[in-house]
C-alpha cells in the first residue's frame, strides 16, 4: 500500500514531463533585450528633475513652472510627448482629473493623473497598468509649502514609470500598456481612485496593475544593504468579494489564490528567469501593515493589482522633515536612491508588463470538479491568441505552483489519480510562441474577470 503512490506519482510526473515537452518554447529573447535596455542615469535624471521642483505636494502650487505639483505633472506629460513622438505617435497622452475635498484636502483641489497609453495591437481592451504616484509630503501631511523632495517616495516610482514607456514604446503588443504617473496618494489614494474611474469608464479589462511605490532605496532602516530582494504585496481574497462567493471560498479554499495573488507569482518567475541576483519576496498583504498605496483603489474596482516596494525600507527617509537631529540625517532626499536597485525594479516591471502583454488573455469561466473521484476535472473558455492551455497544481501549503500538464488546445482536461482534496489547481494560456498568462485559480475567487465585466462569463 505504501509503494503504490509513489509509483503513481512517478507515473504523474513521467506524464506531465512528456507533456510540457510539446508545448511552446518559454524562453524569450526580447525580454532579456529589454532588460537589458534599462539605462540608470536617465532615472537619476529624471528623479533630480522631480526633486527640483522643491515639493510637489498635492495643494502646492500649480501655476509656476518650476515649483509645485503643477509644474512637475506638466513636466511628466512632456516627458510622455517626447516618447510619443519618438515612437511615431504611438501614445496618448491624457489626464484625467477630478476636484476633490476631503479630511486631507480641505478646500476644492483638482487633483490630476498624468497618463500615456499605448494601444495594443491585438486586444487592445485588455490593459496592463504600471504606476507612481508623484506627489510628496513631509512629516505634517497638509504641510504644502515646505521643500519636501520625494525622490524615493515617490519620484522612484514616476522614475520607474517613465523609463518603461521609453524601452516598451519601441516595440509593438497585443495588449494595451498604460503608464501612469498620480496625483494625490499622500491625500488618501486620490490619484489611484481617478485613475479606476477613467479605467471603468474607458471599457478597460485591466488585467494587472503594477503599482511602484518607494522602490529605490536598498539600505533598510539598521544599516544593512539589501540590493538583490523587491517585495510584491498582494491581496488574498478580493475586496470585491460578494458574500455568497465568500462562503464558497471559505469552504473551498481560494485565500491565497486571487487573481492579484496570481499575477504576484507571475511576476516572481519573471525574475527567476529574466534578472541576475535578484529575487521577488511575495508578500501575502495588500500592502505594508497598516499602510496604503494606490493599488488600494483599484482592487476596490474589482482589477487586479499588487503593490511593488523595495525590500529594506529606511523610514528616517519618508514623510520626514529636512533636517538633521543627533547626528541623523531625516528627510527624503536623493543621496537615499540606489539607481543599480531601481534599474533592477524597473528591470522587473518592463519583462512582467512585456510578458503580459504578449500573452494571451487569462482564461474565462475556469471550472473545476472531482469530488467523491479519484480524478480531478478542469473546464474553461477558449481565450484569443491562446494555442493551447496548461493545467497547473500543487498542494495547498505549496507557495508556488509545482505540476503542470499542457493541454493543448482543448478546453477541458482530466488529471487522473489527482485527487481535487488534496491540491490547488488553476489554468494559463499560452501564445503559439510560447507566452504564458498568470494562473487563473477556479471560480471568482480567482477570476481575473470581475463579475459585470462584458468579459465575464455567464454565471
């Protein structure tokens, strides 16, 4: 009795094994390319630009050009022409706006996002998102005068952004790329709240929000260096989650298996395969304890989203005063910004947003049954683009996915001798040339679909 599963699972593996042989090459050369295109001087560039402009608070000044958040979201949507019309045009420039009041915003403030898109060739519906916010505080958040730099938190971020719209706008996808440098994330996600809205209202499918927030420090708060470690924080169950699919997750399982946790563990084989010494830390947390970013709101609109920040953060450098108290030196400044660790961040975000958006869609309407058998049953909707499907598992203390079996491209599968109790499961679709969505977990718990989406399946 005691030789008769291992055997199976010989058998299993042997399978699987001959399987994934036939399915297409996963190794891609445009990714390393890209990669290697990530130039840290232009970051440096652009992060002492940002931190010229004194502050750039979201009640600061608007109308000089050379102080204030007026000033540098103007300077951002230069920054994005200038990319435009190097590509030919290939980005729209726009920026939404709305006029806010609120606990931190006292009077009527509009509050402005800076955002270029560049349309995809294929599916231009389905949108992947990266994001910064640009505005800066000091210690007293309404304090809008005093010089509060923001070169990490988070001019590292916009840094981010922009040199993924210069190395990604050289070249053409089948998804829509959307890079988006908000306003008003210290006011309470303000930026992060408009830029959901024009999404929803725009149609969008967005399919991954890659949120950068304080992402380019490397020397945590005792001194110690960490340059080869990046967190990505994502939620567990989804904000959106109705109360009927909360009681089927509750019982079923789907915690740790939400599109956003998903396309975390998407991300980290991205750096497995594409980065030198450098490593994603999955966080099982929307964001740091207790705290906030504008990947927050858009969770809150039923898209998937997680939250990028470095591994060692240094709080004498965020929301700080400048000045200088028993030999400690407060304050977000310049000299706190590794540039070889942001271009490994950045590094990270143009292969994960290149990779989503050459892959096809995520599988619709991802079905799954086997209980009282001895095998499990997967079932899904055909997707565009997809040349086949692979059927993942692993068991459900496992953090990442440990089997695979390629489908072809049927849309159903049975494992046999898999028993539904014992493992997660979860589909991706995979491109002729071998691009692979995130994992889609069955049921809503897992969808990157939300439900109203014109995308979604019928129920």
């Amino acid at each position: 009795m005691r030789t008769l599963p291992l055997a199976l699972a010989g058998l299993l593996l042997a399978g699987a094994t001959a399987a994934q042989a036939q399915t297409p090459t996963t190794e891609h050369p445009l990714l390393h390319q890209l990669a290697g295109e990530v130039r840290p001087e232009r970051m440096r560039a652009d992060i002492q630009t940002m931190v010229d402009f004194g502050t750039r608070h979201t009640l600061s000044e608007t109308r000089s050009e050379t102080r204030g958040i007026g000033a540098a979201r103007r300077w951002v949507q230069r920054e994005f022409e200038a990319v435009s019309r190097d590509c030919g045009g290939c980005l729209t420039v726009v920026t939404p706006s709305d006029t806010v009041t609120g606990r931190r915003v006292p009077t009527p403030t509009e509050v402005v996002d800076v955002v270029a898109i560049q349309r995809g060739t294929g599916d231009p519906n389905r949108v992947i998102i990266i994001s910064g916010h640009l505005d800066s505080r000091v210690t007293d958040v309404m304090n809008f005068t005093d010089d509060a730099p923001g070169a990490n938190d988070d001019a590292s971020g916009v840094a981010a952004v922009l040199e993924a719209a210069r190395i990604l706008s050289k070249h053409r996808f089948d998804a829509t790329l959307v890079f988006a440098a908000l306003s008003g994330e210290e006011q309470g996600l303000l930026g992060g709240k408009i830029l959901a809205d024009y999404a929803q209202a725009q149609g969008w499918r967005v399919e991954a929000n890659l949120n950068n927030d304080i992402v380019g420090n490397s020397e945590g708060q005792s001194g110690v260096r960490d340059t080869t470690r990046v967190r990505v924080f994502s939620e567990g169950t989804k904000t959106v989650e109705t109360e009927a699919q909360e009681e089927r997750r509750r019982y079923n399982g789907g915690e740790v298996d939400s599109s956003s946790r998903n396309l975390a563990r998407f991300i980290d084989g991205m750096a497995d395969r594409y980065l030198t010494n450098f490593d994603v830390e999955m966080i099982y947390r929307t964001d740091r304890y207790g705290r906030g970013g504008d990947q927050v709101e858009m969770l809150r609109a039923g898209f998937p989203a997680v939250r990028i920040s470095e591994g060692a953060e240094n709080y004498d450098r965020q929301h700080q005063d400048l000045r200088v108290e028993d030999g400690v030196h407060y304050g977000d400044t310049i000299d706190g910004v590794d540039f070889d660790y942001l271009s490994q961040v950045a590094r990270l975000n143009i292969v994960s947003m290149a990779a989503l958006a050459n892959a096809p869609a995520t599988p619709l309407g991802v079905a799954i049954e086997g209980a009282v058998k001895p095998d499990t049953t997967l079932r899904w909707q055909a997707v565009p683009g997809a040349a086949g499907y692979r059927v993942w598992w692993r068991p459900t203390t496992a953090a990442q996915w440990t089997h695979s079996r390629w489908a072809g491209d049927a849309t159903e599968i049975t494992l046999p001798g898999v028993v539904i109790d014992d493992y997660f499961f979860g589909v991706s679709a995979v491109s002729e040339d071998g691009y692979e969505s995130p994992v889609v977990f069955p049921g809503p718990a897992g969808a990157f679909v939300s439900v109203g989406d014109p995308a979604a399946p019928a129920s």
